[in-house]
C-alpha cells in the first residue's frame, strides 16, 4: 500500500499566515461544500439552436455527468459542453450547452436537479466563468480566536495554489502521468495512471498493472469503477506496447488534465518558495493586468526602477497581480528573484520549455501562460466553522481553506 498522500507531494510547502490553523475537514457530508457558478453573460434566444441547463448536481463528477447525459441523450459527449469541471463530493451548480438540439429535455438522474434551462445560439466553453460562490462548513474543528487572526492575516487574500483536486485527492498521480508525457515516457504515463494504487484502497488490479503491465490480467482485477482505465486496457489487449494508443482512448479534456496537473505542480512549487522569499513586488516582477470584473488576464508589465511605485499601488489595490509562469513552449520568464525561482524548479525537475511540444500527441502542446500568485476571496462572511465567499475563476477553494486549517495530508481537504 502507498503512504498517505501530503501537501508536498504536490508542490505544495508555505502558507500566507503564520497562525497555527484549527484543523478539520472538508466534505466530511456532501452538503458541507456547496458551489455555484457565475457565468459570463450569453445572449439568450427563444430560437437559439443550442439547449441551456443549469443543473444542480449531489455527488456527480463532472465528466461523469456529461457521459451519462450523452448516453441517455444518444448524442456525442463532444456536443455537451461546460464551463468549469467540478468535484464530485460536493453540491455543485453549474451550467451545461447542448449544441444543436432542437428539443427540451426531462432528466431522470438521482440526484440531479434541471434548476432552468433556455436557448442561445452562442456556445459555452472552457472557463467561460467570472468565478465561483462557495458555501463551506468545516467539519472536526473549533473555530476560535485563531480563525480572527488568520482573516486579519491574510487581508482579503490567499495563495493561489492548485488546489488536490488538480492532483487527484485520493491518488494524487496527474501530474507524474503529465511529467511522464512530457519527458516522452508514454508507458511509464499509462502505468501510473492505470496502476499506481491509492492508499484508501486495495485494489489488486492496479497492483498487477504497475508491477507487470499486464492489461487482460488487470481487467479481471481492476475495480468495476475504473472505467477509463478499462477503455485504456482493453485497448492495449487488442495493441500491445500501443501506449500513445491507449492514452488517446481517454477524453480530451482528461489527457489536457494531465498536462496541466504538471504545470500546476510546477506553479505551486514556484509559488511555495516565493512565500519563504515574501511576496513584496520586486524589480523584475511580472504583474497581470485585470478586467472589468477585476478578473486577472494575460496582459502583463514587467516591473522596474520607473514603474515599481505605480504597479506597487495597484497590487495594493487589486487592480494588478503578481504572476510566475505554467510552463509551455512559448515561456518567458520573470526576471529578478522570481525569475530565478522559475529557473531553478526546471532544472531541478530537468525540464526544458521546449519539452512541451508534444509530437506524439499534438494536441496536448501547451504554449504556456502565466498565472497570478496570490488571488482575492470577495463578499466573505464566516459564522463559527461556516464559511461564504467568492473566488475569481481558476481559484482554489481548498487553498483558501488550508490556511485556515493547517492540515498536511490531502485527505482533510
């Protein structure tokens, strides 16, 4: 059995605050994690050709909700499409665009709740959100004079960790399988993927796949819930030694994951030391321009003797952030000490930016982007272990929360 995954297995080693956290849990009930999404404005249309559903899920993976409405639907999962993937373990609210249906739908899902439903000719995309509305309950913990302190601390904002979800909570292996891809080691990819065992469970079929690579083995083995790893294994019964094969049997949006799991690991080892360093802006700091919203974008400044003052202010007052990169291609980096922090994560991981080029399977490229370091949480109120807020698109909820509980292994959050 594998240890208990911790904080640092996924990049993850400072804190913003230095108050001793109260403990607890998270999602220790379903309804303890509420969240709803707030979305970009779309145009709605009584005519429009594409079906709009807001839909509260209980327990539902996000891509797991899109199979089985696709499947229930008859159409292809590629139709269905959604804004931001949500845990399961929670109550979510989120909106899914159906493109090219003509009628309305009824759903019989256990638990799962159309709230409303309209039609648009516009699509829904990838991160089409402003952001996110939490509701948390943290369960085990006495909220005391510790959590005042904390808030006082932190001043309205938090480190912008990729928060376990990213990882996998349970089996925190996504970003080794994107390493893997990046470094060009498909079949090291797939059995960490398909193999490497969760310490909450024993599962002999991942057991036999990670020591032996053994898929028709496996499949009699593996736990009936893995069901991309049986499309990957029986793939690899039919085409043996096929690892790219069996990594393209699995959803797009799923393979990108692993990609980004990595650069997040990245980031948040990037983001860690910056915490030890302080995160005062610098000379050769790169800040991020914000919209409308206040919402950070890929707009940027670099920072010098002239315009340190200026930008100084306007980190002060949200109106600007400090960024560090997820690596691509197409990476600049910062310059100063943040420039040096970026530099010497990817020489201790030896990794090139180039690397993220991917012949095998092109479209997992990434050019890269940049990412602010520390984000906001908004229209926060807390009663004793009950707490509301909202966080701009790409924020982590569980990384708001660790500071407040102090916890290192990944299964408190």
């Amino acid at each position: 059995m594998s240890r208990v995954p911790v904080e640092e297995d996924i990049g993850i080693s400072s804190f913003l605050s230095s108050t001793p956290g109260v403990g607890g849990k998270l999602r220790k009930r379903i309804e303890d994690f509420y969240v709803e999404e707030i979305p970009v404005e779309h145009k709605r249309e009584s005519l429009g050709k594409n079906l709009w559903l807001k839909v509260k899920l209980i327990n539902w993976e996000t891509n797991r909700f899109v199979k089985i409405l696709s499947k229930t639907l008859g159409i292809s999962r590629h139709r269905i499409k959604f804004a931001g993937t949500k845990d399961k373990r929670a109550i979510t609210v989120q909106y899914f665009c159906i493109l090219n249906y003509p009628e309305d739908i009824k759903i019989n899902l256990k638990d799962v709740e159309i709230i409303e439903s309209f039609r648009s000719n516009e699509s829904l995309e990838l991160g089409d959100l402003i952001g996110n509305r939490f509701r948390i309950f943290l369960s085990d913990a006495t909220c005391d004079n510790r959590i005042k302190r904390i808030e006082e601390e932190l001043g309205g904002k938090f480190p912008n960790f990729f928060g376990v979800q990213r990882f996998g909570a349970s089996r925190p292996i996504t970003h080794i399988v994107g390493r893997f891809i990046i470094k060009g080691d498909y079949q090291e990819a797939v059995r960490y993927y398909i193999g490497y065992p969760s310490p909450f469970e024993n599962d002999k079929g991942r057991c036999i796949f990670f020591e032996e690579l053994n898929a028709k083995e496996t499949l009699k083995n593996i736990g009936k819930n893995a069901t991309y790893e049986r499309a990957m294994l029986n793939y690899l019964v039919k085409n043996p030694g096929d690892y790219v094969g069996a990594l393209k049997t699995l959803p797009r949006n799923l393979t990108l994951l692993f990609i980004h799991a990595y650069q997040a690991y990245l980031f948040n080892k990037m983001v860690s030391r910056r915490l030890e360093h302080g995160i005062d802006l610098e000379i050769g700091d790169i800040v991020m321009k914000v919209n409308e919203h206040g919402l950070p974008v890929q707009e940027f400044v670099e920072v010098d003797s002239f315009n340190i003052s200026t930008l100084r202010r306007k980190v002060e007052e949200g109106k600007a952030y400090i960024s560090t990169i997820l690596v691509g291609y197409l990476t600049r980096f910062s310059g100063g000490i943040q420039g040096k922090i970026e530099r010497d994560v990817l020489e201790e991981e030896d990794i090139k930016v180039e690397m993220f080029k991917i012949r095998e399977i092109r479209e997992l490229s990434s050019k890269g982007r940049r990412r602010n370091i520390i984000a906001p949480f908004l229209n926060y109120s807390r009663e004793e272990c009950f707490f509301k807020f909202f966080l701009y698109k790409g924020s982590y909820a569980t990384s708001l929360m660790r500071e407040f509980m102090k916890r290192r292994e990944l299964q408190y959050y």
